[in-house]
C-alpha cells in the first residue's frame, strides 16, 4: 500500500497527507476519480477534526466541493465511505509496521515498528479513535478488523521463526506473546491519544517525554516478551535496572542454604 515514490523515512505519518500524496502522483485521472479522491481525502480530514457520529454528508459534500447526490454516485451510504477509508488507514499502518528483513537486530526492527505505531496514534488520533469506535458499531468492520490485526501479528510470528529456525516448534507461543504484546499497543496508545488519561498522560511525559523515549521503553518489553532478555547495551538501557538489581539481591537473601548432610 506505501507509495513507491516514497522512502521509507519520508513516508508522512499523516495519514491524510499520505492520501494527498498518493493521490497528487496519480497521473491521467478521470474525471470521476478526481471526484472521488476529493470525497476520501474530505473524509480523512473530518474524520481528525469530528466524531464519526457527528460526522454529517452535507459537510463531506461542502469540503469536498460536491453536492450530495454527487456522494452518492460514489458510495451509497456515510457508513460505505468511512468503512473504505478507515480499512485504508487500517491496512497502510499495519503494512508500514512490518518487519523488515535485513541486517537490522531484533530490537532494531521491533523499536522502528512501534516509533511508527506511536507516531501514526498520535498524529491520526482522531482516525484512530473513529476506527476503534466504528469498529464497535460496525460488526462487519469489526471482523476485518480482528482478521487485520491477527495478519500483522502472523506477519511479526513469521519474521522471528524466519530470524531464529530452530524456533519452529514454539510457533504457537510467540504467536500468542506477540498478540498480547500488540494488545498492550493498543491500549496504551488508545489511553495517551483516545481516551487522554490525565494520570497516564502525567506519567508517560517525566519518564519518557518523546515519541522515541515511548518507543523504546515500550520496545524493551517486547524484547523481554519475546527473547526473555534485554538486548545488547549499545542498543538500549536496561530496563528498570535499580529495581532488577534490588529484586536479585533481595532473591539472594531468601535463597535457603545449602544443608550439609549427616554423616
């Protein structure tokens, strides 16, 4: 779905400027096309400014610069033209999220997936927030959106069986850990940029003040998740290392000791 006149570190993470993009290098276009890409691309910006509720055709129309029954040669219904746009958004953020193959460490991969999860939350949270909530309005979308979400956690699954063979045999368990890891995405970024929790939000800005500072922290614990280790020191910072040194200490003062048997 990326644009192939696009590197990978100038992909837009506004959706909507990724649309524009798209769109603009589109060459030859009918009539009709141009139309419809108006149509879309009008309904990707409301969609960052409004609710999908409060989301109204005739303000489609007005900035799109079109008149309903126009809409309506294109898509039959609201719920039609946000479904096509929000699968859109759905399938080029998971896309973009792939792991790559290469010569890139598995931290490496891991980090530059989840900088790109926050910073697409972030700077489409009014996308993001419209997908959560049709998805649960909508139960067709809601299916395409678990079958999506699963073909990006399949797509994670294989590139570490791809990276570490021998691993095969555990391919159910590190299915199973990365859903649960990309469950913990989720949510955190539906608390910092759906919801906006004020005590999260506190948090998250004195312990890891940037999108980057997020990402790593956060990619420590899928490498933990997944490797039961941290990576190498040069990639990152332990985590928690004053906690993880108190808790082995405080392990060593428990531990039983050995009883020299009688003779």
């Amino acid at each position: 779905m990326s644009n192939p006149s696009l590197n990978a570190s100038e992909e837009p993470v506004s959706f909507r400027d990724w649309v524009e993009i798209r769109q603009n290098n589109v060459k030859d276009r009918r009539k009709g096309e141009r139309t419809r890409d108006r149509i879309r691309l009008a309904t990707v910006e409301l969609l960052n400014e409004v609710s999908y509720g409060d989301l109204k055709v005739s303000v489609i129309c007005e900035r799109a610069g079109i008149t309903p029954p126009v809409l309506y040669l294109y898509f039959d219904s609201k719920e039609t033209l946000v479904h096509s746009v929000l699968l859109e958004f759905l399938q080029e953020y998971t896309g973009r999220m792939e792991a790559r193959e290469g010569a890139r460490t598995p931290y490496q991969a891991m980090f530059e997936s989840n900088l790109l999860w926050i910073r697409s939350a972030r700077a489409n949270s009014g996308l993001m927030r419209c997908l959560l909530r049709f998805s649960e309005e909508q139960a067709d979308f809601a299916l395409l959106f678990s079958r999506e979400s699963n073909r990006w956690h399949e797509r994670i699954t294989q590139s570490i069986i791809r990276r570490f063979p021998g691993a095969q045999a555990e391919k159910d368990e590190i299915h199973f850990v990365v859903h649960a890891l990309g469950g913990m995405m989720d949510e955190i970024t539906r608390r910092l940029f759906d919801a906006v929790e004020p005590d999260l939000t506190t948090l998250v800005e004195k312990i890891a003040p940037t999108d980057e500072a997020l990402a790593q922290r956060l990619t420590l614990i899928w490498h933990r998740g997944i490797y039961g280790a941290d990576p190498s020191a040069v990639e990152s910072a332990p985590l928690l290392p004053k906690l993880s040194a108190a808790s082995k200490k405080a392990a060593r003062v428990r531990s039983p000791r050995q009883q020299v048997p009688e003779t």
